[in-house]
C-alpha cells in the first residue's frame, strides 16, 4: 500500500486504521537572547511517545578547546571559580554555534600553578586535539605551557598572567591575555602606598615569573634604595615567621606583598602574630574573598588594600555575566572569573571564524576576533604582541570580621590620571 512506510518530505508515514499518522514525536526548542548577538532558537530536545522527553544526538561538528586550570598548587582555592566562569563562556557560544552546526567543548587540564606541571598539562591537550587553548592563570605556568604549545602551532589566551616578560612576543609566541601587564600595575601600587602606606615601606614578593616581575616593577617605582626591607621567598614556602621578623626588625610600618592566595593568608596570619600594626598592601594574587577560605582568622584581613585589573563600564555583557556569576556560588567567589570568560569565548569564536575562512591560522583569527570585542571585562583588542591596554586598576579594601568578608573597589587607578 502506497500509505505504508511513505517516505515524504516531512518524513516517513503510515496510515492508522483511522486514517492518522503516528508522526515521530516533538521537537522541543528554547529561544536565547544572547547579549549583543541576538536571538536564537535551538531545537536541541525531542519527545516521543515511547521515549519521552530526551535530547537530540548531536551530528554536527564538535571543536575542542583547551583550559589550563589551577587544580592543585598554591591557588587552587580559584580553580572553581575559573571553572565555572569558563563554563558560562561555554555555554553562551555553544547557544550561538548551534544552529551553525558547531559545538565546543572544553578539556580541562591542571597547571599546578608551575611551570612544569602545565608542561604536563599542555601536552595532554595537543594530544586531545584541541585548536587552542585558555590560561593558564599563573605567568610561569603560562610560560611553560607555551613553550610545548607553540612549538605545536597552537595558540594561547591567558586569563590571568600578567608579567612583564609574557610582553616579548618572540619569546612567548602565539601567546595572548586579557589582562594588562603588570608593568603598570606596580606604578599603581606605588601610588596607593603614597596615599595609604606609611613611610618605611617592606616589599615582600615571590622569586617566581609573577612575583618578581611584579616587585620589579613596583621598586622600579618607588625606588629600591627607599624600601625598608625587600624579601623574596620561594613559591612553594609554608612558614614566614623568618621574613616577618626580619621586616619587624627594620621597623617597616607598611608591607606590599606580592603572593598567592594560600601564601598571602600565611603572611597576613605571621604578621599579625609577630604584632605588625601598619598598613598591608597587596595585588591581584589576594585580590578577592576567597583568600578567607584559606585563613584560621578572617577578621585579619579588615582593612587591606589590594588591586587588580578594573573592569571597564558596565555594558549588556559585563551586567549579564556578573548576573550568570552570582547565580553561582564558585563563581561569585572567585577572582578574574570576567577575564576566565572573555578568554573562553574569544577562543570559541576565533575558531569559528578560522573554519568558515580556511586559509588562516588560528592566531590570526584570534588577533582578529579580539579587535575591539565587547567583554565581560571590558573592551579588549590585542595588541601586536598579544597584550591588551586594560582598563586601570581597581583599588580594593577588605571589610572583615569573624562571620563575614567582602572586598570592594573603593578606588581606581588609571596611567593617565593616578589614584581617583
């Protein structure tokens, strides 16, 4: 019979005893407004009578994107937030891509926060596949990544390493950021501690790629001859009780430290056991709540000031991401979670533009898809060298005491116009 099995335009058809037709069941479609892109509808569901609700098989082109996430080592108390954020950039370009027949999907590998560890890790990802990676987040991670990725041809986006050195674009080929140097951000640190600090001034930093380059750059500021006490320290140590007396010693009655998260809470605890009572300045390594996750006492860190990079004017895609990021408890703790994000999704669209233009390299789409996009964190466009201007500098002050923390921009920093 002609109306058995049919195979017709709107697919194959049966007639029932009553003349019906079973159908194959219901598409099932949700329309997304996404922030300066648009509206989408994507029917990515089906239902069934036999089957009930269930989604629908994905036969399009799958593209893998590489993160470098800090999973262990001394900042891995943000990992979960920089997860999270990666994961809200994911899912904002896979809504976008999916009616294009692309989908990304993330491959997540840890960068210890060393140098070697994200060797380990960048490897893994060249042999996943992926056309590029994001992160890593700590600049000599960073760097040892980069030295196993470009030597692959895969490019890099970094969410949060800022030395001065990832600038030299021979040495640290196919290497971007959406974060500004930290050659700056030690002239803004300088002027905070004009505004705030005292006049005997201790500089106590990490001997690593972040930490020296950083306290380079702030000396170079304020002058090495007029530091009371400048002390470096291995990344890895867990006692600080030797560089705290050495800095009570020479009677510094302020302190700018360069650190991590775990190492920053250790120091803050020392010097209030060895009874430091001056000003303590830190930079973006501390610069959020979560470094109370790893501290005994919380209440220590009521008045501190830290900075970090400033986040441009609020526009349709910074206020839609925060409200993502506050629905999210990782994410809302965490720290460079719009700079996580940004990375996410302009690797995600410079892989689109590099399959629908063959012919270029995946670099030069990324130089050109970050050429004046409109981010989470603000306007980006790389430079020649993979670096972006920035934004200035917030300056932030803790408010704590034993049952809650916040941290707030209470001032802003800008190259042009100082401390405001």
């Amino acid at each position: 019979m002609v109306g058995t099995d049919y195979a017709g335009a709107s697919g194959t058809h049966t007639f029932l005893d009553n003349g019906d037709v079973g159908g194959a069941g219901y598409d099932v479609c949700t329309f997304h407004h996404v922030p300066t892109y648009g509206d989408y509808f994507n029917c990515d569901m089906v239902w069934t009578a036999t089957g009930g609700l269930a989604d629908v098989p994905w036969a399009g082109a799958t593209v893998k994107i590489g993160y470098l996430n800090p999973i262990t080592g001394p900042i891995a108390v943000y990992a979960p937030g920089f997860t999270a954020s990666a994961y809200i950039g994911l899912g904002l370009a896979n809504t976008i891509a999916y009616n294009q027949g692309v989908q990304f999907e993330l491959v997540m590998a840890d960068s210890g926060c060393s140098g070697d560890v994200a060797a380990t890790g960048a490897q893994t990802l060249v042999d996943a596949g992926v056309v590029g990676v994001v992160g890593a987040a700590c600049s000599g991670a960073t760097m040892g990544a980069n030295a196993i990725l470009s030597a692959a041809g895969i490019p890099m986006i970094s969410y949060a390493s800022t030395s001065p050195a990832l600038s030299d674009a021979e040495a640290h080929p196919h290497f971007f950021r959406v974060v500004p140097s930290d050659a700056l951000q030690g002239q803004a640190v300088n002027d905070v501690v004009g505004a705030h600090g005292g006049t005997a001034v201790a500089l106590l930093h990490m001997n690593n790629a972040y930490g020296s380059g950083l306290a380079d750059s702030f000396s170079g500021a304020y002058g090495a001859d007029n530091l009371c006490a400048q002390i470096g320290y291995e990344d890895t140590l867990t006692d600080f009780s030797s560089q705290v007396q050495s800095i009570m010693d020479a009677g510094c009655d302020t302190v700018v430290m360069v650190s991590y998260a775990a190492d920053g809470a250790a120091i803050i605890e020392e010097l209030a056991a060895q009874s430091f009572t001056g000003q303590i300045i830190g930079t973006d390594g501390i610069a959020e709540t979560g470094i109370a996750a790893d501290m005994s006492d919380q209440s220590l860190l009521d008045g501190i000031i830290a900075t970090k990079p400033a986040a441009a004017g609020a526009s349709e895609v910074s206020m839609t991401f925060q409200y993502l990021c506050m629905m999210n408890a990782d994410c809302a703790g965490g720290i460079f979670t719009a700079e996580s994000f940004d990375a996410v999704t302009i690797m995600a669209f410079a892989a689109f533009t590099m399959m629908a233009n063959p012919g270029i390299t995946m670099s030069q789409a990324i130089a050109g898809t970050g050429a004046g996009w409109s981010g989470a964190s603000g306007d980006i466009t790389f430079l020649g060298n993979g670096d972006v201007p920035g934004a200035g500098y917030c300056v932030g002050t803790f408010t704590a005491d034993a049952s809650s923390v916040s941290y707030d921009c209470t001032q802003h920093w800008a190259a042009d116009s100082g401390l405001s």
